[in-house]
C-alpha cells in the first residue's frame, strides 16, 4: 500500500492522496441504512481525465480494487469502499465546462452537485429536470445510479437526459460515448450502459447533458384521500388527463405526518378533514403561460373531487415549496424514526393498489410496520421497512421485492442496488440476464476491480 500511495502523490500531488488517519469518515460510507462502513486503503483526488486515466492504470497494474466517490448520498451502499481498495473522489472535479443555450445542452465534470448545475443553469433561464431529492448530489453519481427523482413523471430520469459520456476504463483507456445530439443509431449505445451501472464498468469524467427552458409559472394541488386506494386509484386518470403534472406524489397519512412535523410545516387543512384522510396526493404543474396554468389547475382541482378527494387544496407558493421540501426529507424522516431498511420497488403505475394490498399482508403477516409514499405518476413505490429481527426483515424485503418484479416492476427504480440489495436481485432475476450482465461486465473489466461486490458480485467480507 506505501507503494500505492507513492505512485499515485506522483499523478495527482502528495496533498491530494489521503491515508490513515488522513482519510474521512465520511468518505467510508453512504446513506444507506444496512452497509457498514469500511475505510479503504487510500483516497484519491484527481483534478483531470488523464489523471483518472493514469490512476486507474496503476489499480490494474496492482490490482487494486477501486470504488468511484461522488457526494455520498446515494442509498444502495453503492459507493462503499473496499478493505484495502481506492476511493477515487471526484471532488476536485466539479465544473461546469460549457452551458450551450443554442443547443439546450451543458458538459460538466462528475463532481458538479445538482443544486451548482441549478444556480449556473438558472441564470440563462435553463433547467436541468432530474431533481432525485439531494441537490448535494453529484451528477456523476447521479449518471452512476440511473437517478430519478418527483419529476420523472415528465421528464424521465437521468438516462433520459445524457447525451454523451467521457468515460475512464479499468485498463485506464479513454473513451468517448454519444454526442452532442438528441438520436444517434451507429453501434451500440455505450452510453446507456454506463448509465445505471453504479461504477461497475468505467469512471465517468465528463457529460453531456439535455437542458430546457425554465418554466416560469408553476401551482400545486393537494387532495386528501379517505384511504390509499382512493389515491393511487386516481394516479392513472390524472396522468390520462393531458395536463402533463410535473410531480404526481402520494403519501400516506403517517409519512405526511412525520415530514411536516420534521420541517415545522402547517398546510392549514381542517381538522374534520385531516381527521378523515388516510392519504394524500400531491399533483405539481408548471407552465410558460399562467392562464393556461390556471386552466389545468382547475381541471385537475374538478377532476380530484369527482374521484373521491375529500377537498382539493390549491396550495400557496410558499406552502408548496415547503410541502415539496418535506417530502424530498421523507427518507431522513424515516431515518430520524428508526426504519430499519427502505425500499423504491417500481411497479406499472396502474398496478400500485395491488402491489400496495400486498405491501399490507406482508406487513400484517410479518409483524412489520411498513410506511412510505412514492412518485405515484411513474410507479416508483418508497417505503421505509421497520422490522428490526434481520431475518424476519430479509423475508419482508424479498417478498416485497418478489411481488413487484411479479407485476412487471422492478427491485429499484431509482436508488440503485448497489452492495445493499444486489443479493435480491441475484435470487430473484433471470440467469441468462445475469449471466449476460456478467460478459459485459468482463469486457468493460477484465480484472474485476471496479466497485467488486456491487450489483453482480457478492460484497466482500469485511
């Protein structure tokens, strides 16, 4: 390891490789509630590509495993170190390297957070859609987990948006993927697979990115619901509407209790109406006109009485913003309370009240409490799981796993499954899928090193 963090002081510069005591405790884990954290043999902190690049050829050469670090708040264990591996951090990888209003596109480094790609973006009246909760979130990492976020619902996630990649292999080789435009049919698209695949096949140092125009009007509708049915019932008729909701959310009555209480959140709704609700659904619009604003807020207003809403709530900006903050903390809510795991299981929208009468008779059948809410609009289910017997809770999870691939779905659909979850997948999926999964993985990879026990792999015994 001495020789390891000599040859990689002689890439990056001796202040920029961390040993020891050296290396932060915050650099050992993520936000995951199930990995432990583990402390890796050095941190590196590249500043450029051909750094990476000469960093990743070392690795090899030693064979060293290496984990890719972002801001460190994914929720899969996905960025977790390796006993005796390398962090590569990109935090001093962090800029905006053009914003291209012409063509409504930015190229940024990997270490760029969401909420400094908003601020730049904001000022040329652009917008980056994929908002997954944490604007400290780093893109690299959110390209490395296939992010989505309250806003997939009409914007998609982040694949959706990533037109090109530079990209960094394990042999230390240098590749470019896509372009600067929206279709491109010539070869293989290296680019999605990179996309989603948590660091396991190549280190992303630059991207090309789809932005949009920034839509100057928005609203948000609250309907209370006298049970979760009613909501997620509603979710599809919403969507058929044409309004093009920007978020669509449901969140049952203990979730919406716990978040409002966290921030201090008062929305004002009658106590003969809070009393009656078992849930709520949470329907955003955004708009270039307010008149045309106004018209899909009261056609989804109309449309939310004639299915069942107790009332319809035409929140104020400031209560909006507030209610769409709190629900973006719903995981550290869950996290303040004591859940023991959490789940996002991704089900065909119009199969949530099945999957969510499942949800219950696992829970009922298991003795375990399980709450959440979820992005209603494009069937990304989040529920945080409160069963502290590990036994009991490994059952809960598979079983809630099983009966959303069941309907179509899958395990995540936005938190990846990085070393928290990859052993339900590797139960639950296809052979011939995984096995395919595992040449791709030798060809980006031969030697295995990049983020080994992640997705594919069993995690190493610490």
């Amino acid at each position: 390891m001495a020789d390891l963090a000599e040859r990689l002081a002689d890439i990056v510069g001796t202040g920029h490789v961390d040993t020891g005591d050296a290396i932060s405790d915050d650099l050992t884990h993520d936000e995951c509630l199930t990995v432990t954290a583990v402390e890796p043999a050095a941190v590196v902190h590249p500043a450029s590509t051909d750094e990476v690049a000469a960093v990743m050829a070392v690795a090899t050469e030693l064979g060293v495993p290496v984990t890719a670090r972002g801001s460190g708040t994914g929720l899969s264990g996905a960025c977790t170190p390796v006993a005796g591996g390398l962090v590569v951090s990109f935090d001093r990888m962090s800029s905006v390297l053009e914003i291209d209003t012409e063509n409504h596109l930015v190229v940024v480094q990997p270490g760029v957070t969401l909420a400094q790609l908003d601020a730049e973006l904001a000022e040329h009246g652009l917008v980056y859609p994929v908002f997954p909760g944490e604007y400290s979130a780093s893109l690299g990492g959110n390209i490395a987990t296939n992010a989505g976020g309250m806003r997939a619902v009409k914007y998609g996630v982040t694949r959706h948006h990533v037109l090109g990649l530079e990209a960094v292999l394990a042999t230390g080789e240098v590749i470019r993927t896509g372009g600067r435009v929206v279709k491109v049919s010539t070869g293989y698209d290296l680019t999605q697979l990179i996309i989603g695949s948590e660091g396991t096949l190549a280190l992303v140092t630059e991207a090309v990115l789809r932005v949009y125009p920034r839509a100057p009007h928005g609203a948000t509708v609250l309907a209370p619901f006298a049970t979760l049915e009613g909501v997620t019932s509603a979710v599809p008729k919403v969507v058929a509407s044409g309004v093009g909701p920007l978020i669509l959310e449901y969140i049952d009555l203990l979730t919406m209790s716990a978040t409002t209480a966290h921030v201090g959140l008062d929305l004002g709704i009658p106590e003969e109406v809070a009393s009656a609700a078992l849930a709520y659904l949470v329907v955003s619009m955004e708009s270039t006109h307010a008149d045309r604003l106004d018209e899909d807020v009261a056609a989804v207003s109309e449309l939310l009485a004639d299915l069942g809403a107790i009332d319809v709530y035409v929140l104020p900006p400031s209560a909006a913003g507030a209610l769409i903050d709190a629900r973006e903390k719903a995981f550290w809510v869950a996290k303040a309370n004591g859940a023991d795991d959490i789940v996002d299981v991704v089900v065909p929208r119009a199969s949530i009240p099945e999957f969510m009468e499942q949800v219950q008779a696992i829970a009922g059948e298991t003795a375990s409490w399980i709450a959440g809410c979820g992005h209603a609009g494009d069937g990304n289910v989040h529920l945080a799981v409160f069963q502290a017997d590990p036994a009991v809770r490994s059952e809960v999870m598979r079983r809630l796993f099983a009966a959303g691939m069941a309907m179509g779905g899958a395990i995540s659909g936005e938190h990846g499954l990085g070393t928290a979850k990859n052993g339900y997948f590797l139960e639950l999926a296809d052979p011939a899928v995984v096995a395919l999964m595992r040449r791709i993985k030798g060809a980006f990879d031969p030697t295995g090193i990049l983020n080994p026990g992640t997705l594919l792999d069993v995690a190493p015994s610490h």
